[in-house]
C-alpha cells in the first residue's frame, strides 16, 4: 500500500519529491525516505525518517539534499517492523537504490541466494532483494535497463518499483506488476509515482502503465517495454482539474469535510443518469441496455467499507427479483464457485486498485460470467481499464482513510444499479419513477441529516472512555450498523461488533451491560416492530441505547439510558444511505475526542494494494 515517486528533470527534484509523497500519505506513513544523485559529486544521497512525510520534510530542512535524479517513498510496513533501518529507499553498494509497493513472495529464496553471493542485509525487508538483485545484474552488464528486466524476471509477487542508478545518472527506471504505476510527462522532465495526485502540481499528461510494463525514463524521452520485453506504445491520459489540489476547506479534519460533501457529490453521481422521475441508460454505456437484458443474477466482489455497501445492494436487487450474492474479495479469489448463467461480476472500490478486488476480476473471466462491471471512484484505475462496463461514482478525492462519500456515493451507484435490473424484471413505469424520485430527494434528505452533527457531538462524549460498542441493524439496515461499527473502530480504536438485531439473544445480549453501549438505526419499515421489541431486551439487561429514528416513529424508549435523535422522514429505499451519515459523525465525533488521528489512523491506509 505504498506510496513511490520519482523525478528527472534540468532541475533540483527534492521538492516535487518531497510534496508528491505529502499527497501519497493516504498510502501509509510508517515511515518515508528520499535519495537524490547529486551531480555535483555523483553520489547518491539518502535520508530516511520514522513516522509521517512531516518527519522527513523537517530532516531535509535541517540537512538538505538536492538532485536532478531521485526517488522517494512512504511506507505502510508489511515485512520489518517500521523503522529508519527498514524504510525506503533501499540501497545497494552505494550504487543502485530502488522503492518499492506491493510483496516480494520469493524473497526469502532470493536472499539466501544474494548472501551466498556476498551480499549484506541491513534490513528486514522484502525490499531490499530487489536492489541487490538489480545492483548484480548491473555488475554484469553494465545497462541498468538490462538489469531491471533480468532481476523483475526473477520476482514473484506483487510491485510497482522505481529505480536509479550513480553509475547510470541519466536514467529512472520503472516496472509494475500487480501495483499501481503512473508516468508523468513534463518539458524535458518526467516523473514517476502510485497515481496521478502526487504529480499534479507539475504535470495534467500521464501514461499508465499496464500490467507487466517497464518504462526506461530519461528527461527528454521515455520508452515502454511489455512483460515479453518488447517496445509498446500507451495512450496518454489528462488529468485535468480532478489531480488538483485537495484543502481541508476550513474543516477540521479531511473527514468531516468529506462527510459535509455528501450532498453534492451525491448531486453529482446522480447527474445525468436520473432526470425528472426517470433512469437514464446511457449512463451505463451504450452497450449496457443489450447486455443488462441478458442479465440473470448479479454476483458483487468487494472488500472493507465497499463490501458493506454491496451487502445493502443485495437487499435491494433480491427486492426488484434479481438474485444476487456478494462476497468478500479475499475469499472469493481462492474459493472454487460455480457460475450461474447469466450472472454480472460487480466489483466495487472506491481507489480502483485494491489488491484482492483486482485478483478477483481477473479471476473472474475464467469463470464464465456474462460480463464485469466496476463501480469505481477512480477513472483511471486499472479496475475501470479492465471491467468492460463502468460506473463512476464521481466523488471525488477522498483524503481521510475512513471511507464516508465514497460509500455514500457507491450505494447511490448501486440503487441506480438496482432500478436498471428492476426495469427488466417487471418493475413498472410508475413504481420506478416513485423510486427515481426518492433518489433525487436524496441530496436534502442528507443535508437535514447532517444537521444533528452538533447533536451527535454531545452524544459522542458517552464514547470518550468506552472500549467496546455494540451495532443493530435489520435487513438493509443491517449492513450499515456493520459499516457503523467498522468506522468506529476504524478511527476511535473503540472495539466495535454489528450484528442484526434478531440475533442478539444467539449470543452477543450476554456482552450487554451499563458499560456496552448499543447503537440502532430506526427507519420506518417492515421490520421497526421487530427491532423495537430486541431493544427492550437491551433495556431489560441494562444497556445503554443510542437510537438513530426516523421522525415519524415512536420508539416508545424513554430514560436516563435511551438516547434518541430523530432525522427527518426517510424515504424507504434511500434510508440505508441516510442513516449512514449519524454513524459517521458518531464515530468522528468519538475518535475526536479520544485524541486519535482521525485521517490517517495507526495500522491502515486508504489504498490497499498488496494481499
């Protein structure tokens, strides 16, 4: 889950470095490093601290480097411990010094065969394999670019890699395999990193590279080579305004701020695909409505909060008629599944290149489904390059680790999903239009939610010294009180389960106590009877509630240890979204007050691309 990033240029590079990796923080920030070559005294010069970019920004002001070559690099650890001795960039005999994302699988049989040869580990990393490996190879021909392509040659697993070389100074090179890459293009510069908002400040033109590329940059030119080692050509992609600058905009932290966008970027998944009471097709792709018509059963692969959101779509397709599984990506990948006829592979992340949601895709056209789809933040990514239909959910960027616009958002996409399969399964003109318009209330209906934030503030102090929580929810509801919980322990670092609420007497009522507390959604439906009569087996025991209701329902709980704020009258089918914006104030406000780093809490990052 790395972040890397590479500069040749005329001018000093540390810099760009410098603020690219301030961009790729989201990655991982146990630890960061940058080495340039100073032509001065053509010597590679590196500097590495432990902890966030801020770390390594105040290291280079009191001993600064310059170059017109470098790389630099921030970590999320997955082998050695974070540490200064473990972070990147690794170097090997003062010469070749590489950074890395993604896993070495085979490291372990490399090292063994690199100290056999002479070499010394200074660290616990996978990484540091591939540095000794490229710097061998060097010493054996003399061509750094001859040396990347026989050391990537001997690497199993998963990365993106940058390289440069003080024998070698007119060259970066760069390789990916399973790991996010992209090239950017200046005048006479170019620049590598893990995607296209590192480089914004100094290039809008980009080349992604594709699975197995290796691209030998120098300043005036670049040339791609494919995984057989042939010269290939990829098309060039512009950025535009999207790789722009992101600001807290007066918020506190990058996450509030994202939670406060959700009725405009909602707005915006919705234009042009909604439009007075009706579904738009073409906003699927022309070739969408022929396929969706050959549509049997939808089959949804995701992981972590996007999993959470193909949990509530399925509810909703099996409502309209349309089967439906959904399925954890990691698990999915090794599991031998049997294909009905006819069913959609519907893959679903918010970056676009998570590790396992990838391996899944690919899985996927081996095992017969009628076609992909990928709901997907990121048009860019190589989910969206490798799904033949796409359905971008125009978040924009989203900085906080903690998912909140991009869920919000892909629910909207898979409601919009839902309608579309309806239509085919004999939902009439009229009850979609009815459910059109629900969507399209949705904007201000998130807005009237947002407007407990100072209420759900004063809540949250009965969070401040708790260690555990308890989430309900049921039926679609269900999956959002999941979605609750994993915020919650995401960011406040407060142990936190969900479960549904008709199973509290199979096991979890016997954590409740004064000091457990439990959180429910209560929207207006079927199932409001239901959950209110397990909630009283919350209060019988001494539970502590937190309810989330619409206005219209009595909860008939009252007392010192009920908590009730009521939001407005919620449409049914849009009510899992709504009620998922009290929960992410709720967690905010919790991990606020228990002093976490709310954007970049410890152990995650936002992209996980590495198993």
């Amino acid at each position: 889950m790395c972040g890397i990033v590479g500069a040749i240029a005329e001018r000093n590079v540390t810099p760009i470095l410098l603020e690219g990796l301030r961009r790729l923080e989201y990655r991982g920030y146990d630890s960061a490093g940058i080495v340039t070559l100073d032509q001065r005294d053509q010597r590679l010069h590196r500097t590495r601290t432990v902890g966030k970019v801020q770390a390594l920004a105040e290291r280079l002001r009191r001993e600064p480097v310059r170059g017109s070559l470098g790389i630099a690099h921030t970590r999320w650890a997955t082998h050695g411990e974070p540490s200064e001795r473990n972070a990147h960039p690794h170097v090997s005999n003062d010469s070749v010094a590489v950074v890395h994302n993604g896993i070495i699988e085979n490291y372990r049989e490399l090292k063994e065969e690199l100290i056999a040869a002479g070499y010394r580990f200074e660290s616990d990393t996978d990484t540091e394999v591939v540095a000794h490996l490229i710097d061998q190879r060097m010493r054996e021909t003399g061509d750094l670019l001859a040396a990347m392509q026989q050391a990537v040659a001997r690497l199993i697993g998963a990365y993106s890699l940058g390289v440069i070389c003080r024998d070698d100074p007119e060259r970066l090179i760069a390789a990916r395999a399973g790991s996010p890459l992209v090239l950017g293009i200046g005048i006479e510069e170019h620049f590598i990193a893990s995607d296209v908002f590192a480089l914004a400040p100094v290039t809008q033109t980009f080349v992604f590279l594709e699975e197995g590329d290796l691209a030998d940059v120098r300043r005036e030119s670049f040339t791609l080579y494919d995984r057989e080692g042939q010269v290939v050509e990829r098309p060039l992609s512009y950025a535009g305004q999207m790789a722009g600058a992101v600001g807290k905009g007066g918020y506190r932290h990058f996450m509030l701020k994202e939670i406060f966008e959700q009725p405009a970027v909602v707005a915006e998944t919705l234009e042009g695909r909604v439009h007075q009471g009706r579904l738009l097709e073409d906003g699927f792709g022309p070739e969408a409505p022929t396929l969706f018509e050959q549509v049997q059963g939808v089959h949804i692969i995701a992981c972590g909060t996007s999993y959470h959101a193909g949990l509530v779509a399925r509810y909703w397709l099996e409502n309209l008629g349309v089967p439906c599984a959904v399925e954890v990506a990691s698990e999915y990948r090794y599991r031998r599944g049997v294909t009905p006829p006819g069913t959609l592979f519907v893959s679903i992340s918010q970056s676009g290149e998570t590790a396992d949601t990838l391996a899944a895709l690919r899985a996927a056209r081996e095992r017969g489904y009628l076609s992909t789809l990928a709901i997907c933040n990121v048009a860019e990514s190589s989910l969206v390059r490798e799904s033949a239909l796409t359905l971008l959910t125009r978040a924009g960027r989203e900085v906080g680790v903690a998912s909140t616009k991009a869920f919000t958002t892909q629910l909207v996409a898979l409601r919009l999903l839902a309608l579309m399969l309806g239509r085919r399964r004999g939902l009439s003109e009229q009850a979609e239009a009815a459910l059109v318009r629900d969507l399209e209330l949705l904007p201000r209906a998130l807005e009237e939610a947002l407007q407990l934030d100072g209420a759900i503030e004063r809540l949250a102090e009965h969070f401040a010294e708790k260690h555990h929580a308890l989430f309900l929810g049921r039926g679609p509801q269900y999956p959002i009180a999941m979605e609750g919980a994993l915020k919650l322990k995401e960011i406040s670092y407060i142990h936190a389960e969900a479960y549904p609420a008709g199973e509290l007497k199979h096991g979890p009522l016997a954590l409740v106590d004064a000091d457990m507390p439990v959180v429910c959604v209560l929207p207006k439906d079927d199932l409001l009877e239901k959950v209110l009569s397990n909630l009283q087996e919350v209060r019988a025991r001494g539970g502590e509630l937190f309810l989330f209701a619409d206005r219209e329902v009595d909860t008939h709980l009252s007392g010192v240890s009920t908590h009730v704020l009521s939001l407005g009258a919620v449409p049914e089918s849009i009510a899992p979204i709504v009620f998922a914006v009290p929960l992410q104030l709720l967690a905010y406000h919790a991990a606020v007050l228990k002093g976490t780093d709310v954007d970049q809490p410890r152990n995650l990052a936002k992209s996980v691309t590495v198993e």
